[in-house]
DNA sequence: GCTCTGACTATTC
DNA sequence: CGAATAGCCAGAG
C-alpha cells in the first residue's frame, strides 16, 4: 500500500489505519496503537498532528470519547455531518462521541 | 545519536 | 468532577 510514504512504518499505518475508518465510526488514540501492538498512544496523536492534514483525524478520539484536544469544535461538525452518534456531556465542548455504538475496529 | 516535545492514558489527590 | 503526576512511544531538532 504504502500511499502514505511520508515518515516511518508506524507513521504510514497511522495514516493508513485512519483514513480506512468508515463514515459514522470512530477509533481512539489507544485503540489505533493497540492494533499495531503499541501502546503509543501519544505517538498516534504526534502523526495527526503532523500529517492529520491528509486523513480524517476527527474519527479519530481520546479515551471516553473525547475529541482532541483543542479540536472539539471543528470535529463536532464532521460528527454531525456524517451522523456519528453523540452523547451529551459536560465536558470539553460539551459533548462526547458514543463509543459504544460507534467504534470501529478492523 | 541524544534530548525535547506532544492531537495520550491511567491513577491519585 | 477537576487538577496534578507518572508512564508510555515515536518523530523532529
């Protein structure tokens, strides 16, 4: 495959991982290591920022549900755009993603 | 090749 | 529930 030819292996999978989400899905940082087999959470978080341009990052969330940090705005449109399922809740934005219903794993 | 940083997570106060 | 602390990994400088 290799489309996303940009940094290092895990980088590519990220990227890869990601944009092979499908509409109304969603997948956390620690799931999205998990399937590689790290537990590089944080690391997952690194590649969106860097290369989150060229995938779609707002399916990507926190533990929780949580958007990403300082994008919970921009990514509750996408939610709502697509029909992910949302929770009401005081936090961040004051929302939250229903993992539950739709997370999604390869 | 080492050090700093960060779109994280879990635990504790 | 909110703030603070520690542990974790990979990329960039």
């Amino acid at each position: 495959m290799a489309v996303f030819e940009r940094a290092g292996e895990y980088t590519e999978q990220v990227l890869d991982l990601v944009a092979r989400i499908p509409p109304g899905r969603v997948l956390t940082y620690g799931d999205v290591a998990w399937v590689f087999g790290r537990p590089g959470a944080r690391a997952v978080g690194m590649v969106m920022r860097y290369h989150g341009s060229s995938v779609p990052w707002w399916r990507v969330l926190r533990a929780g549900g949580h958007p990403p940090t300082g994008h919970a705005e921009r990514a509750r449109e996408h939610y709502e755009e697509e029909g992910t399922p949302l929770v009401a809740a005081a936090t961040d934005a004051g929302y939250r993603v229903d993992l539950d219903a739709a997370r999604w794993l390869p």
